[in-house]
C-alpha cells in the first residue's frame, strides 16, 4: 500500500489540472482535486466560454443593421442584458455540472477550499492535511488592478465581474489595449455602449503582434465609435455626488462613466500556496518557475499553465497538462512546442495569428523576409455599405521559401487561422500556398492567391 493518500494532488480544476488529472486517471493513478472557487476554471467561469459567448451576443447587432442591404425589412430591436445574463449563466452552469460529473465519474475527490502546500508531499486543505507522491500547481491567473491609482481599486471592475453586472453600463471606460480589453471594447461597442478605451502606449496590442495588424486593427476599432486614448494613463478614479464615476486622465480630460474596466494584465494566482515558505522558486515576474519537465525547484511539485508566466493561453494549459501525465505515467517521453501557437483576439473585427510577425522574422533573418499581404472590403460588407476592411499577411523566409508567419484582421479570422496554423507548423511553403486551390468566393482564399510582395 503506498504511503501517499493520492499519487496525484492538484492544486486548481481548470483546462490543465482538469486534463492531467484526467489523463493520469486513464493511467490508473488515484488523483485529487483542492478548488476554492469554480469548477473548471477561469476559462469555463470567467473567460473563454461566457466571453465568446458575449461576442456573439454583440454581433446581432452587426447582423441586424447589415440586414437591409440584403433586402431584409427589419422592425425595432433591443437588446436584454438581463435575459442574457441568465441565458449565458445557465450555459456556464450546465458546463460546471458536465466538468463535476466527469471528475466524479473518474473517481476523483474534490476539496472545495484554499489548498496551501506545506511540504514536498503535503498539503493542508479543509482543515487537514492530505499527502501526495506530486503535487501539481495548476492554479491560473487572476485581473491585476494597479493600486497606485487613486480610486481604481475602490471603483474599478474586472473581466471576473463583466459577466455578472446587474445592468449594461451605459458608459464604460476600459483602461488597457491587451486583447481582453480590446474583446469588451467591441462586445459593449456593439451592445451600445460608449465606449472610451484608455492606453498608455501609441498602439493597442503588444510586440507579440505583428506591427501591421496592430495599426490596422486599431483604425478598424476607431471606425467603429470607439473613442481611443492612445499615450494616457489614469490619474484618479472618484464619484460626484450624482453617484457617477469621474475617469481623470493624465492628458487633463475628465470622463463620466457608468463604470470602469481594468484589463491591466493579470498576475499568477499563488498568494495562498505557502511557496516561499517552503522554498519554491518564483520568476522576478511573481510566476512559479519551471523546468522543461514542468518541475518546480522542489522535485516532486510541478506547475503549469498561466500561474507559470509563459503563454497563457487555454490550449497550451490544456497541452501541458496532457504532456506531463503522458511523461509522468505513460512512460511517454513527449513534450510540448511554443513555437508557431497560433493566437486570437475575438476583438471587433477579430485578429487571427500563427508564427513570427514581420518585426520577429526581420530580426531573425536579416535580410532575406518577404512579406505578401493584401487589405480589401471583404463581398459580405459590400451591400451592407459597412467599412470595415479586411487585412491578410504572409511572411516568408526568402531562403527556404517556408511561411514562418501568417496574419489576419477580418471577420472569420480566428477560425481561418486555426486551419492554416496545422500548414504552418508543417513547414508549408510559399510555393504550397501557391499550388493550394482556392475556394471561391471566401476571404480565406487571399492567403493562396498572394502573389507580389509587397515589400
């Protein structure tokens, strides 16, 4: 009999703990759970799932305006926010429950409470204190608001609370130009909304985004009503005594809102663990650092995910997780890569990328980059009298022809990108992209008909 209550301890239930657990259990292996808030995660409560949904809720609106240029004769419209609220609350509940009865089914106990780790097999949960042959990190990441601004943590919001507002704000401040930020801008831009994004550089997104698409997207955005704010940071956050919120800003411009949004990063989670206490080794960013192998610098604790500070994205939680139980119990030696994962921003309009962007390939091949890339009003937005360009962007290792790069800014985006990522990571080449016949007529198409460089 072994002399551990669990092979298996995971501190978190979502995307990557919900995997390796489920995975090591596959393999026979008695796995537990310790969760203090949501069932599944950020990305079923708090993110992926209710936002996605949100975006699809906002584009009805789209759908609805562009519909009289088809011949549609459209009556008056509104939008219920309560009956949203509820209708997409049911849908994260039904998820909760499937997520619970497939722990369950697999035999796994759940301790609903804060887990803090207080040795290399131990942890303390529920007021006792359970033992583990490993233990596995998978707590995520939560919002960061900056408390150096005056009023922000009183007054300010987060994406953990959009998705439960009494009310639709009127008028919503968002300070931030990160994808989170840019997804609530469109979404409450779309719901009817007056929407002021404030950030601090000249550009929304970071250099993880092609330049190009970074200046498209934003004058897309800047069509749209969205008051931007580019190179302004906050000074104050307060109410007046009409129990409005005032939005100081450092440009000397005062904003009156409904609420304000902070989509100011976020941090790993691990304030309750007791890492330090027992000596595991943190990144100067706060995250818990990691071997190859997913290994803290206590040997048989092991962390993955966003509370590790690499991608965090839902994917690659999910992935890494799987990898370790096949590493760990399944005598697999597989491992996972952080080159050409493809990312999208659900901004309005979406963003879809795979591989380096021009700035990462010109620094990496000097020299020998050729970039083909087309922007034109996509058949769709044609009778709708809509102006919202499309962008697609290849960008080419001259020497071997491989696309090491691929961009869009346009409706579909993320979806055509998804395809396209499996030809990238293939090593497709420009030539492949070439002999690929198109499907006509469809936006995706651009991407085998690029044939002059643009540069």
């Amino acid at each position: 009999m072994s002399e551990y209550d669990f092979d298996l301890f995971i501190i978190g239930s979502g995307s990557g703990g919900g995997r390796a657990g489920r995975v090591a259990a596959e393999y026979g292996k008695r796995v537990a759970y310790a969760e203090n808030r949501h069932i599944g995660g950020t990305c079923v409560n708090l993110g992926c799932v209710p936002k996605k949904i949100m975006t699809y809720a906002a584009s009805y609106a789209s759908h609805i305006a562009d519909a009289a240029g088809y011949g549609w004769t459209v009556g008056p419209s509104s939008h219920d926010w309560k009956k949203y609220v509820a209708a997409q609350q049911k849908e994260v509940e039904f998820l909760n429950t499937m997520i619970s009865k497939g722990i369950a089914g697999d035999g796994q106990p759940v301790f609903n409470a804060t887990a803090k780790i207080t040795g290399p097999h131990s942890v303390e949960v529920g007021g006792k204190t359970v033992t583990a042959e490993r233990i596995l990190i998978a707590t995520g990441a939560k919002p960061h608001i900056p408390a150096e601004i005056p009023g922000a943590k009183e007054y300010g919001i987060t994406s953990d609370d959009v998705f439960s507002l009494p009310e639709r704000p009127r008028r919503l401040v968002i300070f931030g130009a990160g994808f989170i930020a840019l997804e609530f801008a469109g979404i409450f831009n779309q719901l009817g909304s007056e929407v002021h994004l404030v950030f601090r550089r000249e550009h929304i997104l970071n250099d993880d985004f092609d330049g190009e698409v970074r200046t498209f997207l934003q004058k897309e955005m800047g069509k749209k009503n969205i008051a931007l704010h580019p190179k302004t940071t906050l000074s104050k956050v307060s109410k007046n005594g009409a129990n409005v919120l005032e939005i100081a800003l450092s440009d000397g411009k005062t904003i009156e809102a409904d609420a304000i949004l902070f989509a100011t990063g976020r941090v790993p989670n691990i304030e309750p663990l007791g890492l330090k206490d027992i000596g595991v080794e943190l990144t100067q960013a706060g995250a818990v650092k990691v071997n190859r192998d997913e290994q803290t610098s206590i040997p048989s604790i092991y962390a993955i995910g966003d509370v590790t500070g690499r991608i965090a994205l839902t994917p690659v939680a999910i992935i890494e997780g799987h990898a370790l139980a096949d590493r760990l119990y399944g005598g697999k030696q597989r491992y996972i890569s952080y080159e050409n994962v493809p990312h999208a921003v659900f901004s309005n309009p979406p963003v879809g990328q795979v591989g380096l962007t021009e700035e990462q390939a010109l620094a990496k091949f000097p020299g020998a980059v050729d970039i083909y890339r087309s922007d034109f009003l996509p058949m769709r937005n044609i009778l709708a009298e809509r102006d919202e360009r499309t962008l697609v962007k290849l960008v080419v290792h001259r020497e071997t022809d491989k696309v090491v790069g691929l961009h869009m800014v346009g409706q579909d985006a993320p979806e055509i990108t998804q395809g396209f990522a499996a030809a990238i990571t293939a090593g497709a080449t420009k030539a492949e992209f070439d002999a690929t016949v198109a499907i006509h007529p469809t936006a995706a198409e651009e991407f085998v008909l690029l044939r002059r460089k643009s540069r």
